[in-house]
C-alpha cells in the first residue's frame, strides 16, 4: 500500500517503465501505524528508462516488505511494449517478472491456546510474474494491473495450506487541469481488488503551485485520510512526504503513517527533462 501511488506507480504496475522518458530512480519509504508493535514497513527502489527506438523501456524493482513476524524481499524486472495512439497519447503494455524471498517467525507469536500451524518459514523462494496496461498523455493517465498473477503456496502441514499468496488487482487514474496561470489541480484515485477482502478506494486532491510544489489531501474508503506535498527542487530532482491517519479503531493504538519519496531524473543527453513531473 502506498499513499504516493501517483509517482511511485513501477512498484506494481510494469506499463509504467519508461513513461518519463528519461532514466528516472525512485526511493520510497513507508513507516506504518508508528509505535505499533510489529507494525507494517516497506522500503522501495525503482529504476527505468525507455530504449532506443522509443518503444521499448526495461525498469526494476527492488522491495523489503515487513508486517509483523513476515518478512518479504522482492526484486522484479520489467519490460513494456509502448505504441502512440493519438498526437499526445500512449498505451503501454506491461509484463514483469521475479521472485519473492518469504521468511516468517511464526513461532515467536503469543498465542492463548497452543498452535500447531505456527512453524516457521524459512527463506521461502516464491517466483512471480504480472502485467500491466498504462494509457497516459502528458495531462491524464489510467492504469490496471495485476502485478503478481501466480497464487503460490507459502506455507502447509502437508494436507492443509495454512497460507498462501492472492492475485491483487490495482486501477489508477488521474489528471492534470489548470485553474489559473500559477496553479494545477490534479485529482486521482486508486482502486485495489483482492479476493477474500473489501475493495480499498484511495481518492487524491491535488494542487500544483508555481510548477514547483504539490501539496493535497487524501481519503482512503472507510479506513482513514492523510495529507501530502512534493518540491520540485530542480529539473531533475523532487522529494515527497505524506502522512496518514486510520479513521478505524487501530487509531487509537499508533501515530499516524509516514511515507517519505525521492525521485531523480538523470539527464545522459542534451535537452530538457520533463519539468514538472505531473504522475
């Protein structure tokens, strides 16, 4: 889950690469439920760059995902396919793949009555592969994907699967309008599907001041809300926080979440970057 899906979209959509049509790097941390034992943290790194020829762009990521006793590293590589549909518009087709490296201290889990699932996973070696679809023009994009297709097995005691993975589904859309000659206001929004769970629906405002500094809110369905901002500090360089609140009972028990992004666009050619990065 991440309150900044808008500019950190290659962690689970693979039509992503290369939309910037430069080398871009982008670093995210994401703290959630501070002060809650065991509570949900995940860093990520994402790299990509379109080809020569323009049609074809690779990316990558890296992720350290931990909840609890689970611990999870990933590392996917991404290829997409993009063709023009229009004068200012392009559709990218997605496919990644790699794998997942599961632990768990199950064992370490407090529990009232004795459980006998609770063995430890060890360095389980889960390989995946998605797909993406990305349509987008400098003003407007929307998004779907289902970043890990394969529903692998983690862990069982040789008759009962005691857990497993499950497809998840992502839609994103945004866009960009001007309300005057100094400011932009980009809403968007992002649907999750996952079978055995509610839909999770995130709905963004956003203002763009001067080309330079974002700053907006945020609402996700019945679970809570938060804020956020970007400075674009030069061409190249951008830097982000946001910080959420659940509106659930979980509230009362943590500090809110934060989640801090750098991104950077590297400039191997002359010309200019695409300044300011809108998604």
């Amino acid at each position: 889950m991440y309150s900044q899906y808008m500019f950190n979209t290659l962690a689970f959509n693979p039509a992503y690469a290369g939309s910037a049509d430069v080398f871009t790097a982008m670093a995210l941390s994401r703290h959630q439920w501070v002060g809650f034992e065991g509570a949900p943290a995940t860093q990520t790194l994402s790299l990509h760059s379109p080809l020569p020829g323009n049609k074809l762009a690779l990316g990558g990521n890296l992720i350290h995902d931990v909840a609890g006793p689970a611990k999870q590293n990933s590392a996917f590589l991404d290829v997409a396919y993009r063709i023009r549909t229009g004068a200012d518009t392009r559709l990218s087709f997605g496919l990644s793949g790699g794998i997942n490296f599961f632990q768990a201290d199950l064992a370490s889990l407090s529990t009232v009555e004795v459980e006998p699932h609770n063995a430890n996973i060890k360095g389980k070696v889960l390989p995946n592969f998605g797909f993406g679809l990305y349509w987008s023009s400098p003003r407007y994009y929307v998004g779907l994907s289902a970043p890990k297709l394969l529903e692998n097995v983690i862990g069982d005691d040789g008759a009962v699967t005691t857990s497993q993975e499950f497809r998840h589904y992502f839609l994103i859309a945004g866009y960009v309008m001007d309300l005057s000659q100094d400011l932009k206001f980009k809403p968007s929004i992002m649907l999750r599907a996952v079978e055995g769970a509610p839909l999770s629906l995130d709905v963004n405002a956003s203002f763009l001041l001067r080309d330079r500094v974002w700053f907006g809110a945020m609402y996700r369905y019945g679970n809570g809300f938060g804020v956020q901002a970007q400075y674009q500090v030069n061409e190249q360089l951008r830097v982000g926080y946001a910080f959420d609140m659940t509106t659930t009972t979980m509230g009362a028990y943590n500090a809110g979440t934060h989640e801090i992004m750098v991104g950077y666009d590297f400039k191997f050619t002359k010309g200019r970057t695409i300044s300011p990065r809108y998604f």
